[in-house]
C-alpha cells in the first residue's frame, strides 16, 4: 500500500519536504456559499452527521450566496405520474425528458456576465441552427442577478438585485426587459416565439444579502407577508420557515414562463435532500411543467443518485467539465459506473431522469470565474472532441452545449449535430461499458483467426492508494477519527482503519487550539472547541482546505498545509460519532482507498443496442499514442447473448470506412484520445 505523499505545498511556503501534502477535496463554489451562509447567518450544525442546522448567534459578514436549509422529510417519493385530470397533463402530453434533454448554456462562453441581448442573439441561432436536431433549451447559467460594476465578481458581497420578498430578480442593466418587476418574463416570451424552451441557473437557499436586509417572506396565498401564530417571518427566519420562502420562489420562476430550472449547490459533496424534495413537490404542483436539473455533482455516487432520481430530470454526476483531456478523461469511470447501477432514462418528476456528464465546453470559450466573455477557442484536439461528444452519446447524458453561437464553426456544428450520435444519444438502449478489449500495448494482434487472448478491464492489477479527502458528514465512512496522547501537553487527532487494514499504523495529525489574538472576542466565541491540525507537529503550517473555486471533473480532491491563521479553513472539529467537521465546508474529512490501474487501462469501449435492432460498438484510445484496439465475435456475445455477431455488417462512422462482414475479430487503429465508433448491423 503507498503512503501519503510528501511534497508540494502551494507556491511560496518554502515546505516542500517538511509536510505532508494528501490529496483532499478541494471546496467548489457551492461549499464556499454554503459554509457563507452559515457563517453569516451564525448558523452551526446541530449534529454534525446530518448537517441540520440552527440558530445560535448574530450573523457575522461573509459571503453573498444561500445556504443549508434544515430537512424536512428524507425519505423517496415515487415518481408522479401525469394523469389525465393533473394539471401537467393538460399542458404536456408526453413523458417529461423521455429522452436526454438537449440545448445550451451560457456558462462555458460567457461565465456570469452574459447580457440580456447576447443571451437573445444566442438563442436565435439555436432556433435557427440547432434547433432541428433536437437543441431545444436556452439557459441562463448563474449570477443573472449580480450587477456588472466595477468590484462585482463571482464571489463577491453586496451586488446582487433582490424584490421585497428576498428573491433574486435579473439585474437590469444587463436584463433591460426585467425592470418594472417583470424579471424574466419578456426573454422567456421572445425564445418561446424562437420554438424554444427556456431556462435559468438558480442557487440554493436563500441570499445573504436578503438575510442581510432581512425581507419578509412572501405568502403567495395571501400576497402578503408570511405570518403564523401571530409573528411575521423574515429571511433571519428562514432556517425555521424555508417551504413557505421556496414556495415564493419556485412560484414566481413559472410566473416568469420559466421551462428548465438547474439547481446548484443541492448534490454530490453538497447533497441537501429535504430541499430537493421541497423543490421537486413545488414544481410537480405548478400549473406548468418544468424540468428540473441538479449541479453539480462533485462526489455523487449511484447510491446518492437513487435518492433523488425520481424528484428530478436531470442531475450532474461530476465536477465542472472544461476543456482539457484530463476533464474528459475523468468521465469514463463516473460514466460506467452510473450505466452499471441502472440509472440510465430511470423514473424522475413526471416522466425520466437521467445522470448529467456536464455541458459541452467546445467551440467558443471562456475561463471560469472571470468577468470576460467568449475570447478563445476549445483547447480540446478534434479526436478528444469526438471521444467527448461519442462517450457523453454512448452514456445517454444530456447534450448541453456551451460555446458562444455566434462564432460557431463548422467542425463543431458537424460534431454536435452528428446524427449518429444524436441518434444512439436519444434512442440507443443496454447502454454499458465493455470490458473484453485487447491492444497491441499488451497483445500480440493478430489479423486472423480466433485466437486471441482476452483480458477484461476490471481484472486489470492495481495498487492501493491512500487519500485525505472531504467526504459528506452523511457517509459513514466518514466516521474513524479519534483522539490519540501522545504525551501529558500534546494529542493528536488520527484516522482508525477498517479491520482488514488493522495493522497499518494509524494517519495522525497533531492538534492545537486555534489562533487567537486578545482583542478578538468575536472570534474566539465562534471557535470555541475548534482545532488547528498539524502535519508532523510542525508549529506554523496547519491542514486548509484551500479552494475558492470550482472543482474540475480531473482534478484529484487536493488540499495543502498553509501558514496557520485564524481562518474557518482550517478549523476542526472533533465530534463524539467520530466524525471530523471543516468549519468551512461543513464537510467531514476521511481517508479512503483508491485503486490505480496498473493494467491495460489506457483503452475503453462502450456498446449499445439501437432502436433497429443494430448494434453501437465504441473504441476509445485514452493512450498518447496511437493504438490498435480490438475484440472478438465471442465476446461480443458475452454483451449480448441473444444477437448472432458471425452474421453482422460493420461500417466506422468518423472515417466512414466500410469494415464488411465481421469475421472472428473487429480491429481498429485509434488516434491518441481519439474514438472509433462501430455500427454493427446483424441479420
């Protein structure tokens, strides 16, 4: 088993081989607005396994985004069916996202900053081009309420445009058809005159700047503000009335037409459930239906997914995507994983779910996080382009494209509207990695004959490997941490192994009380019981969770000792379940094993069955060089037993090479990270 690494720190600590550095969750944007909300509302969890949360002192300034709502009920609902007599079913008549939803999304071209006319002109060309082929949502990502000044970015306070009510409305130097109170009420009306469908990118919660303020609560059955036994709820309250300011929200967003709602900030490492429930009940009771979609889903496991499939349509199973091979590299596990549980086109809110790879970042970009829009091209070669848009096809996720329309080239336009792909995307079936792969890296190929030998994927060997990571208070796993003396003045907080690893020694970290100065009375009340953690009982560097950004699809969860300071960072709390709780995130820390592929694990496939009866076979190359990757007509009916493969026509689509009949092995040369996608036709 390998240790854990020593090494880097960031730039500039001069530590490099003084403290250890463990690959730990880096916080995205969603943890850093959770954990502001927290700590601006002064809110602290009232038991550190299920992140429910309570007030407990004044709010302290922070952040600018919405936070941890207490839960309701947890437990799954059915999914809804749309009767002949339910409201829904008068509007629309077929299943809800019966196939992988499909259109665009200003996030990867314009990051926050899109306006009201860059929006409209991208959404014409969607109506114009890609429209026909299935492209039939225009979506708004987030901070559509922020003003665009000088100071305003993506994670600064104060700038942000809310009603009396604490909501969110459109900033109206950017949405000039928002003023007036009409919020999004006029683009949506001017993209459904389009033929499209119309959506927007929502945060978690309520505002800090409307908790800050401390709006009432709209009651939409009464117009006014929200009152029960006698008192007026406030956003101070929410924590205590947050149905009653949800229903206020969710209510206003079909006033404006909306069709598709993403909500941030609700899955994977940031898993809230009870408002995913609120949320999915609002919308199922509308008198319009919407679809509603999760992001993202750093983390998010098939186990997780099974608790919100059937409330939703469409909910994120990764980090952000970007364009850089790692990104999509680190699809193909997460992929495999979710076809494996049978989470594909599952039961949602009024109609079907699917697991969500991320939007598309292909054609004209932007950076995250900046306040540029579109200035550059994909960095992703034509072949990973293919290998993204065939393996997001293959997995039947949602389509979401993210380049700016107004600079689309031919390239993308003939890869995103591929009809193969679209095809196999919204019709294909017995969706699933294939494992029975062979190449020339590790077998000797052979033109002919059936003598190949096969070697499955999952048998490949591995080593084991420990990581230091965040993990949800939830898991179970995430309990293991304990107390350890090392002596009568110093203790150090250590990682107790399952059973099977018992006789490694246990990973410790040594604890001190946190940073105080005397004049900080504030501070000190608020970390009351939180410790500093060491690496190694080393005075000044202490364990920080670090990020303040997003968490990307490749990126390994990473952390690093930095100078200690009084900051929510690095502050631990030890809990009596055994649980390790960032006073940030509101994470827990955990130490987990990982398996890296030391076998041929540099080639994928994938195989579906269509809708015809044909049979898409996909080579994937994740190797820098070129490679020929291979199977056989036997294990092919390992897949699927039923078609007889020795009667079968084969034809490449990306080089339109026709292969003819399929004799005893299929063999393809594959450029580095590049695809070969095969259509089997069988008689």
């Amino acid at each position: 088993m390998e240790a854990l690494a020593e090494g880097e720190l960031e730039s500039g600590t001069g530590l490099n081989q003084e403290v250890v550095v463990a690959e730990v969750h880096m916080l995205t944007t969603c943890t850093i607005i959770k954990l502001m909300y927290l700590r601006r509302l002064g809110l602290q969890s009232s038991s550190s396994a299920n992140g429910f949360i309570r007030h407990s002192q004044p709010p302290v300034a922070s952040s600018s985004y919405a936070g941890h709502l207490p839960a309701t009920s947890s437990a799954r609902r059915r999914p809804p069916t749309a009767s002949i007599n339910s409201p829904v079913s008068r509007v629309l008549s077929e299943i809800h996202a019966s196939i992988p939803p499909r259109g665009w999304n200003s996030y990867d071209s314009f990051c926050w900053t899109i306006s009201e006319d860059e929006f409209l002109q991208n959404a014409q060309l969607i109506s114009q081009k890609l429209h026909a082929h299935g492209y039939e949502y225009a979506v708004v990502d987030y901070l559509w309420y922020r003003k665009l000044v000088h100071g305003a970015y993506v994670d600064s306070l104060g700038f942000d445009v809310i009603d009396e009510w604490g909501r969110m409305s459109p900033d109206p130097r950017r949405w000039p058809s928002s003023k007036g109170g009409k919020g999004f009420k006029e683009v949506a009306k001017k993209v459904h005159d389009m033929g499209l469908k119309f959506g927007f990118h929502i945060m978690r919660g309520i505002s800090t700047q409307a908790v800050n303020a401390n709006t009432p609560i709209l009651d939409i059955t009464t117009g006014k503000a929200y009152t029960e036994a006698g008192k007026v709820w406030h956003a101070k309250d929410i924590g205590l009335k947050e149905r009653a300011f949800l229903k206020s929200l969710y209510h206003q967003y079909a006033e404006w037409d909306v069709d598709f709602l993403k909500h941030d900030c609700v899955f994977g490492d940031d898993f809230e459930l009870s408002e995913i429930t609120i949320v999915s009940e609002i919308l199922e009771g509308l008198n319009r239906p919407i679809l509603y979609s999760l992001s993202p889903g750093t983390s998010a496991t098939p186990v997780m997914a099974q608790q919100v499939s059937t409330l939703v349509n469409m909910y994120r199973v990764t980090g952000d995507d970007w364009d850089n091979w790692g990104d999509v590299a680190a699809h193909f596990d997460v992929s495999r994983d979710f076809a494996a549980a049978s989470m594909i086109g599952g039961g949602g809110l009024l109609g079907n779910s699917w697991p969500d790879l991320d939007m598309l970042p292909l054609g004209w970009l932007t950076d995250p996080g900046v306040n540029v829009g579109p200035h550059r091209l994909s960095r992703l070669t034509l072949d990973e382009q293919k290998t993204q848009m065939t393996l997001w096809s293959m997995a039947r996720s949602p389509l979401m494209f993210g380049g700016d329309m107004r600079k689309l080239d031919d390239a993308t336009y003939r890869l995103i509207t591929n009809p193969t792909l679209l095809e196999i995307n919204s019709f294909s079936s017995n969706n699933k990695e294939f494992p029975y792969i062979t190449n020339t890296a590790e077998f000797q190929f052979l033109k002919q004959g059936p003598h190949f030998q096969t070697r499955s994927l999952k048998d490949t060997g591995a080593s084991e490997k420990l990581i230091l990571g965040l993990s949800s208070c939830h898991d179970s796993k995430a309990k293991g941490w304990f107390v350890k003396a090392v002596d009568a003045d110093l203790e150090q907080v250590c990682w107790r192994w399952p059973s099977r690893t018992k006789n490694f020694e246990p990973f410790c970290l040594y604890k001190s009380d946190p940073l105080l100065q005397s004049d900080e009375v504030t501070y000190r009340e608020k970390y009351r019981g939180k410790l500093h953690l060491h690496a190694r009982n080393r005075d000044g560097f202490c364990f920080d969770t670090s990020s303040k950004r997003k968490l990307t699809s490749k990126e390994h969860k990473r952390a690093s000792f930095f100078p200690c300071r009084p900051d929510a960072n690095q502050m631990w709390e030890l809990n009596s379940n055994g649980t390790l709780v960032n006073s940030y995130s509101g994470s827990c820390a955990s130490i987990k094993e990982t398996k890296a592929n030391v076998g041929p694990g540099g080639v994928r496939s994938w195989i579906a069955t269509g809708k015809k009866g044909e049979v898409y076979l996909a080579y994937f190359n994740l190797n820098t060089s070129k490679t020929i990757i291979s199977t056989t007509i036997s294990n092919l009916s390992k897949a699927f037993p039923m078609i007889n493969f020795g009667s079968c026509s084969c034809k490449e689509v990306w080089s339109g090479k026709d292969y003819g009949s399929l004799q005893h092995s299929l063999s393809a040369s594959v450029e580095s990270h590049g695809v070969a996608l095969f259509i089997l036709t069988c008689t």
